[in-house]
C-alpha cells in the first residue's frame, strides 16, 4: 500500500516556460533558439542544476558559445519568477494528500537561483514534508545517488511510495528502487494514475 508521495516541481508542479518567456520578450524564432541552444538545452544547464558551476561563470559561458544573443541570455537570468510559474492547483492538490494521510516529498532537478525564488513565492512548498533539491546535493536525476539520498533522509520504502515526474528517463532512474512510477501529462492524468494506484486524491 502507498504511503509517501515524491513529486518533481519542473511541469508536474510549476510550469518550467523559457521558451514563452522568450517569447513575450518578442524575440524571433532563430534568437530563441540560439538562446535555448547555450543555455536550458546545454549540458551547462544540468551543471547548474548540479551546483557544480556558479551562475555567473555559466551565463559568461553560455554568452561565449553564442555572443550575437548575449544581451538575450544575460535577460534570461534577471527575473526567475518568468521561468517557472507555479500551477494553479499544486497547492490545493498537495493538502489534498497531507489530508489523506500521505507524506509528500520534492525530487527536483533545481538550479540555486531559481529555488532561492520558489522558496519564497510557491505556496504549495510549504505543505510538502521535506525534500532533495539537486543543487543542495551536487547530484541530478537520474543518477542513482539522488533517489537513495531521499530514501535514506527520509527512511522511505519505495515499494510503499510513488514518484511523479515529467520526464521518463527520471522514472526509469527510480524503477531500479523499487518505487512506483507515473509520469506527468496532464493534472487529469496525473490524478487518474494515483487513484489506480490506490492512492486517494
């Protein structure tokens, strides 16, 4: 029987929307790729979701690989509240399962400088019981240090927990553990999939 609830924050809590951003700046499609190119779509992306590499060192880098968008990457990086929005319903959707009795974690791929804005402004946050936050462990999905770290934290046992996520190669990371998977389409679908788990929602 499930007990504990792991959910992912990038698009299964909050919408992770830079190429929207880029586009209410009212760039042209070959800016926003070149942008999307040297930073969200780099492997510099992951590092800094890692902690391994400091925000300014990346945005120098990612203006280095693509120059004539500097202007354009450095823009990318001032407002985070443009980045990632929190979903109308996570709040709500988290005390539903607080309710319910399950414990509810965050396992998140999360640069330091966008958290340091969830923290503060995402109110479902502060209904969750805890969490791993990929920077604070120099460590991303799917690597298998960062899935044992939660469980270790927390003393889960994954074949009484499931975890959410957008992205299938995260779920396949967790299988190994033995937890319970879904991944994120749609809050509909997402919702469906917990109850044919058993779970109430």
């Amino acid at each position: 029987m499930i007990n504990t609830v792991i959910l992912d924050i990038g698009n299964v809590l909050a919408h992770f929307r830079w190429n929207e951003y880029l586009e209410d700046c009212g760039y042209t499609e070959e800016v926003i790729r070149k942008v999307g190119k040297a930073t969200v779509l780099s492997d510099r992306w992951n590092e800094l979701d890692r902690g391994a590499i400091e925000e300014a060192i990346l945005i120098d880098e990612c203006c280095k690989e693509e120059p004539s968008v500097e202007k354009e990457i450095r823009k990318l990086f001032e407002d985070a509240s443009q980045l990632v929005q929190e979903y109308s319903y996570s709040s709500e959707f988290i005390q539903r399962l607080k309710a319910n009795g399950y414990k509810v974690y965050l396992l998140s791929n999360y640069a330091s400088f966008s958290f340091q804005y969830a923290k503060e402004n995402f109110t479902f946050i502060k209904h969750v019981d805890g969490g791993i936050i990929s920077y604070q462990v120099k460590c991303n999905k799917p690597e298998a240090k960062i899935y044992q770290l939660l469980i270790d934290k927390y003393n889960i046992k994954p074949e009484e927990a499931v975890f959410l996520d957008d992205l299938l190669v995260n779920l396949e990371g967790a299988k190994p553990f033995g937890f319970h998977t879904i991944q994120v389409k749609s809050y509909e679908q997402m919702v469906n999939d917990l109850r044919e788990l058993g779970v109430r929602v």
